[in-house]
C-alpha cells in the first residue's frame, strides 16, 4: 500500500481549496439573487453566470486540494483531456441545477431535482477528476465512503440552492457561502479517504501533465476569473438601484419640464 498524502503543503492547499469553493458559492448565491429579480435575457445570463461561478469555484477546490496529493512510492500525472471534461460537467451541471431552480414553476420539486442533479454533478466531477490521476500501482475505492461522499454532495448542493432561492441580505449570502464552502470540501475529503493505493514501484514514464505543468495553471486562471467576476458583480446596480435611479431621472427631467413651462 502507498502512503496517501492529501497536504503535502501543509495547511495551504486545504485552506486555500475551502476560500476558493467559498468565493465560487458567494458569487453564484449573489448572481441567483440578481437572476430571480430580473426578467427575460438578463435573468438567464445572471443564471448562466451563477452556474459558472459555483462550477468553476466547485472545480478550482478539487483542484488546489489535489496539487497537495501525494502517495509515497510513485510520481502522480493526469490525464488532461479528463480533468478538462471534468470541468464542463461541473460547468453543465451546476447550470441545469441552477436553471430548473431559476425557471422552476413549484419550487419544492424545482429545489429537489435541481439538488440532485447538482449534487450528482458535483460527485461525477470529483470522481472524473480522480480518474484523471495516473500512478504506478492500482487505484480502489471504499464503496461506503464513496456513497457517503455522493450523500454529502446531493445535500450541499440543495442547501445551496435553497440558500440562492431564500437569502437575500450580503451577511446572509457570505455566512452560506461559508457553510457551503464546507460542504464541498467535506465531499472532496470524505472521497479522498475513499481512495486506497495499491503502488507498483516501475521506472516506466507516467504518460499526462504533472500538478505544476498544468493544473497549477488552469486554477490560477479560474481563480482569476472568480476574482474579476466578483469585482463586477458587486459594481454593477441592482435591478432596485436601477429601478430608483431611473424613476429619480424621470423625476428630475418632470421637475425641469415643469420649471420650463413656469418661466
């Protein structure tokens, strides 16, 4: 059996997967907020903008986590045709979840199946992710914790999305986004202590990209785009700002119409 390492950086990687899985539920729950105040093409683009951000941060957690993965014995590569299509699913689904809420007429069952759907999404993610990794030896799974992993994950995302649907006020979003930051780390660590390495010491080459070449990377660019996407929406007026600044310009230009008349 190989050794499993999951910080072999210390505190870092875990600490800095949980900010990233924080930031991408933040952002999401704020642009489902901005998405169930506004109408036609503007409510499916703050949809299609939640559902990258919760993917993307979903992603990026899995990810900075997996950089500090180590197993004692064998170098770790990845695939990355899998670990790119590991993201679109996050990508894809969170947007179906994310859409049947957003559009849902009842929103029990809207919250359920999007729950499920999102949940499931997250744990096929998880679990492509891991399928991308290449070693020398075998990779098994505890089928128990592998259930409890997928539990934990259907029930993060229908918190989530009950979060999206119910809170409103900045304290509340930033309090769920930390509860759902949690649950998503606990999902990917609670998949991670499923995992047992069987290492078969070779000196063959592993074929795929180590961490630093090209995961290092993608997560430092989706970081980026969390980061910038967050400075936007947190500029950009809500639908009541812009409601109350335009009916203060029709008052204004009422008030300079009148005094026209007046002199």
């Amino acid at each position: 059996m190989g050794h499993l390492d999951h910080a072999t950086f210390g505190w870092l990687t875990p600490v800095l997967s949980y900010a990233m899985a924080c930031i991408g539920a933040a952002l999401g729950l704020r642009c489902t907020v901005r998405a169930l105040g506004a109408t036609g093409r503007s409510r499916r683009n703050w949809l299609v903008t939640a559902a990258s951000a919760i993917g993307t941060g979903i992603w990026t957690m899995h990810f900075v986590a997996m950089l500090g993965f180590g197993v004692s014995g064998t170098d770790i590569r990845y695939d990355v045709p899998l670990t790119v299509l590991s993201l679109l699913v996050a990508m894809v689904v969170v947007c179906a979840g994310v859409f049947a809420v957003g559009y849902g007429r009842d929103r029990t069952r809207a919250l359920l199946v999007g729950g499920l759907t999102t949940g499931l999404g997250v744990a096929s993610m998880h679990y492509l992710g891991m399928a991308a990794v290449r070693l020398h030896g075998d990779v098994t799974y505890d089928p128990m914790r592998v259930g409890l992993s997928v539990a934990i994950a259907v029930v993060a995302a229908t918190a989530a999305l009950w979060a999206a649907l119910n809170i409103k006020s900045p304290v509340a979003v930033t309090l769920a986004s930390l509860v759902m930051g949690a649950a998503v780390s606990s999902m990917h660590y609670t998949g991670m202590v499923a995992v047992h390495v069987q290492v078969t010491p070779s000196g063959e080459t592993l074929p795929g990209a180590t961490a630093m070449q090209f995961i290092f990377p993608l997560a430092v660019g989706l970081g980026s785009y969390l980061f910038l996407t967050s400075a936007f929406v947190a500029l950009s007026p809500t639908t009541g700002e812009r409601e109350a600044s335009a009916s203060a310009q029709q008052a204004e230009s009422a008030a300079g119409r009148q005094q026209a008349r007046t002199v």
